[in-house]
C-alpha cells in the first residue's frame, strides 16, 4: 500500500489540482527528503490515475439518545444494539456519543430506527464534519 504523504509529480494529470499526492509533491522543496510515486508505471486518463488521493469532507455522527427515547415502548424490544456495534461497551460508547457514528453506520442505524417507530427526524445528538483522504 502506498502511503498517503507520497509525491507525485505529474503536473500535466488533469486530476492534479486536486489529488493530495501532488500537493504534497509542491511541498517538497521545504523537505530533506520525500517518497516520490514512479511517473514510468503511471498512466493518468481523464479520471487521474489508480493513485489519485483527494481530501472530502465526512459528516460523522456522536449520540443517539434523543432517537431512542423516541421507539414506542412496545417497539424497544426491536432494537439491537448490543448486535448492531457487536458489544455492549461500543453500543455505550456510541449511544452516549463517546464514539463517532460513521456515515455507512448512520445510515443503517437511521433504518433501524425507522423500523422501530423513532422520530428520525432528530437526528443523531450532535454532528462533526472531518476532512479524510480517500
């Protein structure tokens, strides 16, 4: 795997102006030293190229207590949480917004939810946008 602090100095890809690799390559100069990608086994097309590495934004999710106060009561019984984050520390951790909710399990959790009568409308606790590189 190739790490995401690599160069690359292909200027002429027409991803270039947003790929984190040659960002990092106009940064070099201030560098002792550096990985550099090899331009010999790079083929960049309209897309860039297989090493392409772009910063997004990520919304994740802290908490779910106001939803679950929601689920009618003979409803709660539906809800797994303990088999949904696969241990009752993580469940804890997550509800109580200890532990950030990705996107992927905010969606699934929102599902669960919804089939057990909460009011998904409220959202999880809290949200925080983080910047990843993927």
């Amino acid at each position: 795997m190739i790490s995401h602090s690599v160069c690359c100095p292909l200027t002429a890809c027409k991803k270039s102006g947003i790929c984190v690799r040659h960002a990092n390559y106009s940064k070099t100069q201030e560098l002792e030293s550096y990985e550099l990608l090899n331009t010999r086994f790079i083929s960049p097309d309209e897309n860039g190229c297989p090493h392409l590495l772009v910063e997004k934004t990520e919304r994740l999710a802290f908490g779910f207590v106001k939803m679950l106060n929601t689920i009618p009561l003979g409803k709660v019984k539906n809800f797994d949480g303990y088999g949904f984050f696969g241990s009752q520390p993580t469940y804890s951790r997550s509800k109580n917004g200890k532990r950030a909710i990705s996107p992927d399990e905010q969606e699934r959790l929102l599902k669960i939810f919804q089939h057990c009568g909460a009011d998904i409308s409220l959202g999880f606790d809290r949200y925080e946008d983080v910047t990843v590189l993927g």
